[in-house]
C-alpha cells in the first residue's frame, strides 16, 4: 500500500519525457561513438545490450529511488553479480555485494529522513498509511528488490525484444510500417521470450494432490514455469510462432497474476515501449551484426536474457 501509489500507472505516465530523453541520449553517445571509429550509417556497430538495453532502465530506476549520480556505477557493481547455487564461491561473492549495498542503503535512508528530497526513497522513509510504517529492514528488503528486479528483468525485455524482431524480419517490417503495433511487441516478447524462465518462489504441496496427472506426496516442492505457461498450445494458438499482432498475447504470465503480480509492470512496458519506438524510428537499417550466429542466452537465476547483442546501425 505504501509503495504501490508510485507505480501506478497515471505516476508513471509522468516519467515518459524522462525516459525518452535518456533513451535518445544514449542513442546520442552510441552514433558518435561510431563516428568517432569511423563508422557511417547504416554500417555502425554497437552491442546494444551493453550501449543501450542495460544502462536505460539503470538510470530509470536510480532517477526514481534517488540514487545519487556520482554513486551510480558502485550501485550497479553491487547488483551486477548474480546468484548460482552451483558455485558456492560466485554465491559467496554475491551476499558480500548485497552486504555493501545494503550498507550503502541504510546511510542513504538516514540521509533522507534528515534531508527529504523528490526521490522514492525519501517519500518511503516519510510516509505512513493508516498508521502503517516500513520498518528498517522492510525498507531496506523492498528497496533492493525495487532496484534490482526494477532493471534486470528490463534489460532482458529490451534485448529480447530486439532480438526477436531483428530475428523475424516479417515482423520487423511490419512495426517499421505501423509503430503502432509497438505495445503489441513489447506483449508477444514477453510472452515468447520473457526475461523471467519461471517464480523464483518455491510452492509447496500441503497435501497430497495431482496435477497433470502427476502424483505429487505432501511436502513436494514445486516452481512454476513461466516459460512453459507462455507456450501453452491450450492457451495460444500456434504457441512457438512469434506474432506481434497476437491479439491474446497481453494473457501471458510474465508479469505474474493475482497477488503476485509484478509491482512494476508498468513502468518496464513504458520503458520498452518507448526504446522499440525510437529504435525503430531512428535506426531503419537496424539489423544484427552476425545473423548466422546463435543468440547466448545467460540463464542464472532464472532469467532469459541476453548479456550481448552485436548490431549494425
């Protein structure tokens, strides 16, 4: 309740001119970074996860908590590491970047309460509902997960978004021709390649149940698969096809559902829409840089996205 006033749908609406200005100031840097090596249009490289897709929502998302300009780069160090259960000794590394920038945080919200500024942090360090108030730790649990999953997961849907229009050329013809149909993209990527491969929360049965005709004893842990339910054939028709004028894809699960829906959806669709459109917009030659080469997917954690994307523009 405390949080939620800041990502509805009408606040965020209010970020929109912000959010084109840094996606244009990044294309900006990316053309005299070509120009600077010699590159002309349409045959400028840029890997656009690295030059667009990562550091957009990074600045969306520090501008909203507050993050100061000068601390950025430390910030995003910290977040920058991933959690793999396989390797005990990259699981380690993570909890101490967490440790520091969970350390950070506490100074920053000290800082704030003293000094309010126009930022999401000071209002949640200041605001109370009916007598409601975050405690430190849930300030601190809600702020990380703010920051993190509030560019990791738009990284993945920007770069992924790209990726597979560029690799369904009729596709990308068609939202040339009508970016209209942009919203409609941004839908089928997330139904067809979601930056999220499934819950991060683990169910459990209480009970002994069935379910797909599976016997599952009480006490069975179980994840949903959220990929898996994007590519129901019961669901949507011709599941594997990707389609920006699937007129259900909006009925994926990426996001979640019920209770467990995603607290800023709507701020990543604002954020993919508006780079798809000025993508499109600016750079119409815009195509991958090595077409006859698999995409590398980076699955830890969960996540479906790509840490590369090598194009010309």
């Amino acid at each position: 309740r405390l949080v939620q006033p800041s990502f509805a749908a009408a606040a965020l609406d209010r970020l929109r001119p912000r959010v084109q200005r840094l996606t244009d100031a990044l294309l900006d840097q990316a053309e005299r970074e070509a120009a600077a090596r010699g590159q002309t249009s349409p045959d400028r490289q840029m890997d656009l996860v690295q030059a667009f897709a990562h550091p957009l929502p990074v600045a969306v998302i520090s501008d909203m908590l507050g993050i100061p300009d000068a601390d950025r780069a430390q910030v995003a160090a910290w977040t920058a590491v991933q959690f793999d259960t396989r390797d005990p000794a990259k699981l380690a590394q993570t909890f101490v970047a967490l440790g520091q920038f969970g350390a950070y945080l506490r100074d920053l919200f000290a800082r704030r309460r003293s000094a309010p500024q126009d930022d999401l942090i000071s209002q949640l360090v200041q605001e109370q509902q009916d007598g409601d108030k975050l405690s430190e730790d849930e300030l601190l649990s809600i702020v990380v997960v703010l920051y993190v999953a509030g560019h990791i997961t738009t990284v993945n849907l920007i770069g992924n978004s790209v990726a597979a229009l560029l690799l369904h050329p009729d596709q990308a013809t068609r939202l040339r021709a009508d970016p209209a149909w942009v919203p409609g993209a941004v839908e089928e990527t997330l139904r067809f390649w979601g930056p999220l491969e499934y819950s991060g929360s683990v169910r459990v049965a209480l009970q002994p149940t069935v379910i797909a005709g599976i016997p599952l004893p009480r006490g069975t842990k179980l994840l949903l698969g959220l990929a898996s339910a994007n590519r129901d054939p019961l669901r949507f028709s011709d599941p594997d096809t990707f389609d920006i004028t699937r007129a259900d894809a909006h009925r994926h699960v990426a996001f979640g559902r019920g209770i467990h829906l995603c607290l800023g959806a709507p701020l990543a669709r604002i954020e993919a829409q508006i780079a798809l459109q000025t993508l499109i917009r600016r750079f119409p030659a815009l195509r991958l840089a090595h077409p006859d080469q698999p995409l590398v997917w980076g699955t830890a954690g969960g996540m479906r996205g790509l840490g590369t994307l090598p194009v010309l523009f």
